[in-house]
C-alpha cells in the first residue's frame, strides 16, 4: 500500500514541478503527450528525485521511499528514465539489468576472496558515492540472480539509498519459473515494502506506434538494421550481405564455460544455429561475452513459435535472453528460419517464455524479408 505524502517543502515542490515540466517538454519534442499512466508514474519521479535534491542540500538522514515503475512492453518505462535521469541534478547512477549481472560475476570470478564477499564488494562498489540508484529493465530468471538482488536491496536500505527500478513484471510476477519462486518470496516482499509499485499500463506500445509527428523511438539503429528472413533463400541472403558458412568455416569458442560451435569465422559476424546456441547450458554470460566481440549476429535454423514442442521452455527462454541483450546493446540481428517465424502469439501453454510479449516487441523493430519480397523486386526492375 502506497504510504501517505506528507506536504513538502517549498524547495521540494519546485525542484519537483521543474523535473515534471522537464519531462513533459521531452515528450513535446519527441512529437507524444504523456498518457495519463505515464503522467502519473513522472510525478511520482519528480517527487522522488526532488526528495533526492533536498535530502542532499539538508542532510537529512531520512531515505526517500524508492520507485518501482512496471508495466507491459513499450510503454514508456524507459523513456520516461531517460528523460528523468537526464534532468536530475543529483548524485546518481543508472544501470541496465544485463550490464549490471555481467559485472557482478566478473568480479566475482575475478576476485580471490569467498564469492559472498566478492559479491558483497561489487555491491557496495555500485551504491558508493550516489544518493539515487536507477535500475533498468529489472527481472529475475535464475535464483543465483536473486541472491544478488536481495544483497543489493539490504544493502541500499542499510545505506540509505533509494532506488528507481523499470520492470516489465509486477513484482509479484518475479523469478516466475515455480521450481525457484517460493526462493524468491522474501525479497518480493522486501521490495513492495521499502518501494512504491508504480503500474505504466496505456494503451499504446510506442515501439510498434509511434507518436504521429514523431520519427519513432530513437536509438537502437543497429538493432534495427537487423531482419527477421523466411524461409532463408540464398536469394535472400545474398541481397542482405549474408552468405552461408561453409563447414570449413566452423570454429569452437567458449565465452565462459560452455563451448559453442559456431558456423563461421569472421572476425565480426557471429552465424549459429538456434539449437547450438539456445538448446543447451548457455547462460547470459556468455551471451553478453560474445556480444562484446561481434558486432552482428546470425541465428539460422530458429523454429516457429507457433509449432507446438517445436523447440524446449528452456530453449525459447535462452532466446529470449539472446535477444535482450543484443536489443539492449544495440547489435545486429538476423534471424533465418523456415517460418513463420511470429512472437505475437499466446505463451501459454506451448513452452514459450511467459514474457513473450516484450521479445514479440523488440522483434517487431526488426525488418522481415520474405520469398515474395524478391519477385517484387525483380517486377519492379523489370518494368
């Protein structure tokens, strides 16, 4: 339950009407007005980051309540951080999801300490020296991943450090796999108690819509230069740059701890099959890895959701990881299947992940490249 508001102070409400006019000019410039879910999670960003503000100016050792900001797939939840973070004047720090776990366990491996102190380490190595930790695109999938998020949400509670969390999933909905959830109970229950659950829940997806006026999200051209190709030609291929691998070409890398054969040996192109990639023990990690060394990817072979058992749960929530970290940080991607290849389908009850909606988004930014694509083409030149 969300606690009452006391009045604040006259600073506090201006740094607070100054941040939510701030945002709102955004969204003009943007060429969007702020639905009214959306208006109503920037206040509450405003009063936070003005507490933030004042706090610092008047030493006062009382935390703001934290903020967590949740709602379905191209909603705003980003954008509004964006333009929140940008005009905060405060000492703070933003990190993605991804980002953040891939530093953790680098420096977990890395350390020669007990892994609960390394961990512990790169926790208080976050919060030093900030009074705001903003967190994007906040999920749990793997009880290993939510250890660290309770050491992280003890931590900043014991120093005083509020939070601003995005999510597509309610907390409730967290670490959702029921082999783990009950594990995770505790710490649901610690974040509903030390934040506000915020729900960003209008009714445009402003990645597939944009705003009349506006040129579209921004950012992430790389990932949409990307396309999603059926059923594969050579035809099509060839006219996208993309030439299949010979079995000469083939080469093994382990990013981490698991080899993965990939299809062929360009410095900067990574070819490999959805099942040699996604089908066994590969973890984030080592999707993260490899996105540091290769700037496109291309996944063959990638079977169509709406073929039942057409590939395993754990299988399709690998792809779902693959494709978050390559949305998030802006790599090409090109996926060939046999088709159709169409994420705007029911999850349930085929094995596909339970967030299918938020990849059926991000893959919706991608171009689709089909055999009559060709025959157009060819007509056209033709005439």
């Amino acid at each position: 339950m969300t606690p009452l508001v006391r009045p604040a102070p006259r600073a506090a409400r201006d740094t607070a009407k100054r941040l939510l006019e701030e945002i709102a000019l955004d969204a003009g410039r943007s060429g969007f007005a702020l639905e009214e879910s959306q208006r109503q999670a920037a206040g509450r960003l405003a009063a936070l980051g003005a507490e933030v503000t004042v706090r610092r100016r008047t030493l006062s050792r009382k935390a703001p309540r934290s903020l967590y900001l949740h709602g379905p797939v191209g909603r705003g939840k980003t954008w509004l951080m964006d333009s929140f973070f940008d005009h905060l004047n405060a000492r703070k720090r933003r990190v993605h999801f991804h980002d953040f776990f891939r530093k953790l366990h680098a420096g977990t491996h890395e350390s020669s300490a007990g892994s609960s102190t390394a961990i512990q380490h790169s926790v208080d190595a976050l919060l030093d020296g900030i009074d705001l930790l903003c967190f994007d695109e906040f999920h749990v999938h793997d009880v290993g991943d939510g250890m660290f998020i309770a050491r992280l949400l003890r931590t900043a509670a014991e120093r005083r450090i509020p939070l601003a969390v995005t999510s597509n999933y309610a907390p409730d909905d967290l670490l959702p796999n029921p082999l783990w959830h009950d594990h995770f109970l505790p710490t649901i229950a610690a974040i509903k108690e030390m934040m506000d659950v915020v729900k960003i829940d209008g009714s445009s997806d402003f990645r597939r819509f944009p705003a009349t006026g506006s040129n579209g999200p921004l950012g992430f051209e790389s990932f949409r230069a990307g396309q999603i190709i059926t059923p594969g030609t050579p035809r099509q291929l060839g006219r996208l740059g993309l030439f299949t691998p010979s079995a000469s070409q083939s080469r093994v890398l382990t990013p981490t701890t698991q080899p993965i054969v990939l299809k062929n040996s360009d410095p900067d192109v990574l070819w490999v099959g959805f099942e040699e990639l996604c089908g066994g023990l590969t973890s984030t990690s080592d999707y993260l890895v490899l996105a540091e060394t290769f700037t496109t990817w291309v996944i063959d072979d990638v079977p169509s959701p709406a073929e039942a058992d057409a590939a395993s749960a754990p299988a399709w929530q690998r792809f779902s990881n693959v494709v978050d970290v390559l949305h998030d940080l802006d790599i090409t991607l090109f996926l060939i299947g046999r088709g159709p290849l169409d994420w705007d389908i029911k999850a349930e009850g085929n094995g596909l992940p339970v967030d299918l909606a938020r990849i059926a988004s991000r893959l919706s930014l991608l171009g689709r490249s089909h055999p009559e694509d060709d025959g157009a083409r060819e007509e056209a030149a033709g005439s």
